[in-house]
C-alpha cells in the first residue's frame, strides 16, 4: 500500500534488501532507472571536464569548485535515486 501509485504496475523494487540487491538493480529496468543514469551520466561529465581544463588562472578556481561541487551533488542524487 505505501508504493501504491494509480497507473503503475509494476517497476517498483522491493524494501529492505541489502545494498548489493540495489547497485545491481541499476543494470536493470525499474521506475527509477532513468533517474539514476541521467545523474551518474552527468557526475561521470563534471568529473571529466574538472580533469580535463586547465585551472592553472587563480580566477578560474570557482569553476573548478563549482565542478566539484555538482559532481558530488549528481553522484548523491543518482546514489538516492538508486537506492
């Protein structure tokens, strides 16, 4: 009753398993699988570009920590939606 949406079917993965259940459940196609792979897609892209552009201008050190910043709030926010 407490996963129970009017329209949805199925898709839902069920409580309390242990966190193995869940990191492998991202391979697979549940109502969260879209979420959770846009968010790691864009954590996977901030991480890219903050070790790719050159930071060597003090001036450019914002961007650097705005990088790092949204990588750690896409890699929290897919984790969650994963869980």
């Amino acid at each position: 009753d407490l996963f129970c949406e009017p329209y949805i079917h199925k898709g839902f993965r069920p409580i309390n398993m242990p966190y193995s259940y869940y990191v492998k459940s991202l391979f697979y196609k549940h109502n969260e699988t879209i979420n959770a792979w846009s968010h790691y897609i864009g954590a996977f892209y901030t991480t890219y570009l903050a070790f790719t552009l050159d930071f060597s201008d003090p001036y450019s050190w914002p961007l650097l920590v705005c990088l790092i910043t949204s990588t750690i709030m896409f890699f929290s926010s897919a984790t969650a939606h994963l869980m």
